[in-house]
C-alpha cells in the first residue's frame, strides 16, 4: 500500500507551475552565469583595486588599466548592472525582461559612443564594436520575453 503525503500534492502543484527561467532561451542563460560572475568580480575589484597597479578593464570598447578613473568606474557599474539583470532573470523577477531590454540599449548607445563619438575626442581611428551584433537578438529576446513573462 502506498502512502500519501502531503508533499506529494506540494510536488505535483509544483510540476503544474510553469517556471519563468524555462523561457530564457540557453544562449541568454549562458551569458547570464558569465555576468555574475563578471559582476561579483567588479565587486572585489573596486573594494581591493587600491592594492592593484593596473588592471585591464574593457567592456563595449572602454578599455583602461585604472580602476578609478572615469572609464575604469564605468565599465564596472555597467558589470554590476548586467549582473543585476541577471538576478532579475534568473530568480524570475517581473522586472527582469525590462531591464534586460533597458541593457541591451544601454549596450548600443555604449558601443556607438565609442564607435563614432569616442575618436573624435582621442586620436581618430576606425573602431567596429562587433558587439552589437549580440545585443540586437538579445533586446529581440527580451522584448518577446517580455509579454511570455508576465503571463507566467
């Protein structure tokens, strides 16, 4: 005779439940784990950068060797942020497909600041941000995701 528990209908209810991280397609989870751990990098970077000389830090074509420098500050802010987006997506968080769209513009406006902006300010040279073509299927994903996820 089998017995029944009261976990068992907990289990079952559970299977039922449609989880919202079964929409993130693999690719995006991928980049998802790689951010936390870029975030939680950032994170020991700008507490301990004070012992480090130089550093190499570049994200979207900001590239620099000091931590606390403009460009060094902003590109770990923007490695706190994508780790941020990554919490909201991977714990289901119904602001996660928002900031991931808001990431991936933010991406753009980034990689064409450096792209056409940027030269002009420094020596002029030609500068592709390949990039881009990344974040164009990711804000894809996450404006779709977007209506999926409030339905879950």
């Amino acid at each position: 005779m089998q017995e029944t528990s009261h976990f068992d209908a907990f289990d079952l209810q559970n299977k039922m439940i449609k989880r919202r991280r079964e929409l993130l397609p693999i690719w995006i989870k991928v980049f998802i784990w790689i951010f936390f751990l870029l975030a939680l990098i950032s994170i020991l970077i700008l507490a301990f950068g004070i012992f480090l000389e130089k550093i190499d830090l570049s994200l979207y074509g900001l590239e620099t060797e000091k931590i606390y420098s403009p460009i060094g500050i902003s590109v770990c802010i923007l490695y706190l942020y994508k780790g941020l987006v990554s919490y909201g997506l991977w714990f289901e968080k119904d602001w996660g497909p928002a900031a991931g769209k808001f990431d991936a513009i933010l991406g753009f406006v980034v990689c064409l600041f450096v792209m056409f902006v940027l030269p002009f300010l420094t020596e002029p040279h030609m500068n592709l941000r390949l990039e881009i073509l990344v974040l164009i299927p990711y804000l894809r994903s996450m404006q779709k995701l977007e209506h999926s996820w409030k339905k879950v």
